[in-house]
C-alpha cells in the first residue's frame, strides 16, 4: 500500500554546486536527463546524469539524481552507493539521506532506513517527506497506529500532500476506522482525480461504509 518516494530533484539546485564553467553545457544535459526521466527511460536518464558527474564530479545533487534513479529501477544497493557519494561532498543535504533512506528500506534494513530519515528530518523539518517515510517504516512493520501519527505530521506540514492522504487512509482501514479512511481517499482524488491505485482503495472502502 506505501508509496516509497524517489528523490531525483534535477532541477532543484543552482548549477553553481556542478562547479562547471560551462554552464550552459549542463543545463542542456539536465534537460535531457529530465526528458528521458519523463518519458520512463530510466537507463538513459541515469546514463546521462553519469556524464553530468563524469565533468562535474563534485556535483551532488546529480548525485543523488542517480541514488534515485537507481531507487526507481529497484537497485537499493546502488542507491545507497549514491545517496552515500552525495553525502560525502556534502553532509548536510538532506535529499540524500531521504534516499540512503530509501535505499536501506528497499533492502530491509529497518534501522538504517530510520536513522537517514530521521536525519533527514532534523536537516530539513518542514519537509513532510521524512517523516511520511518514518510512517512507512512503522507501516511495514504493521505498526498502524504509530504510522498513522507519522503520516498526520506529514499533511500538517503540506496540506496537498497527496502521498500523506493515501497511506492515512491505508492506515485508517487497517484499523477500521473506514469513515476517516474514505475522508482521506477523497482528499486524494480530489488531489488527482485520476489516481488509480486511490480508486481502487476507495472501492474497497465503500462496502464497509453501508
């Protein structure tokens, strides 16, 4: 039911920190990366995010656009690999740890999965993503109650946080509070009237409503 989350942030950052005199030249590669990211082309996206690192090799949010990319095509190792080498140029960035995260939850590991995201919520509060993803860790380990907290603080900090909504109203189910569980799907799909996977748990809602 969790939506894991894959930080890519392409985009996000000055390409000051690609310490690259060519400019130019970088923003024209992550464009391209972009339009590969878009069109699901995920080997080529982390293809040319590589050349990108390749001349800038202190670029570490590129860096952790390959963690993610990495995440997204189910290689936890290398995502911890990369959201690691991010974190050696720079410490302190909180995306990175939110995909070491990641990483170590693709690979079962609990504990390190909850130390990077706690982390990553102490470099970064206002971000509802750490501890949306301190939700999943509990979720996994079918601690419903104590994920539904985390997954409340998440939507009291980004009240369109969509990924919150869905996995409160998860949360609510398990429990079988269904009335506040379809409350939340609807947030949902008023948030993205076309989500799938938020029908589908709607429709598994509605029966115990009646």
């Amino acid at each position: 039911m969790n939506r894991i989350i894959c930080l890519l942030l392409v985009f996000s950052y000055n390409t000051a920190h690609c310490q690259l005199a060519d400019s130019t030249k970088i923003k024209e590669m992550m464009a391209k990366e972009l339009a590969f990211e878009d069109q699901n082309v995920l080997d080529s996206a982390l293809a040319e995010s590589k050349k990108i690192v390749n001349m800038a090799p202190t670029c570490y949010p590129v860096m952790n656009t390959i963690a993610g990319l990495y995440g997204k095509l189910g290689d936890f190792n290398s995502e911890v690999e990369w959201a690691k080498k991010a974190l050696h140029v720079h410490f302190g960035y909180a995306e990175a740890y939110i995909n070491l995260g990641n990483g170590y939850l693709g690979l079962n590991d609990l504990v390190n999965a909850k130390e990077n995201y706690t982390e990553a919520e102490k470099l970064d509060p206002k971000n509802p993503i750490p501890v949306y993803s301190l939700g999943v860790i509990e979720e996994n380990k079918q601690n419903y109650q104590q994920a539904l907290v985390y997954y409340k603080q998440s939507v009291a900090l980004d009240s369109n946080y969509e990924n919150g909504f869905y996995n409160m109203a998860a949360m609510y189910a398990n429990l079988g509070d269904f009335k506040n569980a379809e409350i939340c799907i609807e947030k949902v799909l008023k948030l993205d009237p076309g989500a799938e996977d938020a029908k589908e748990m709607q429709a598994h809602i509605k029966p115990h409503l009646q």
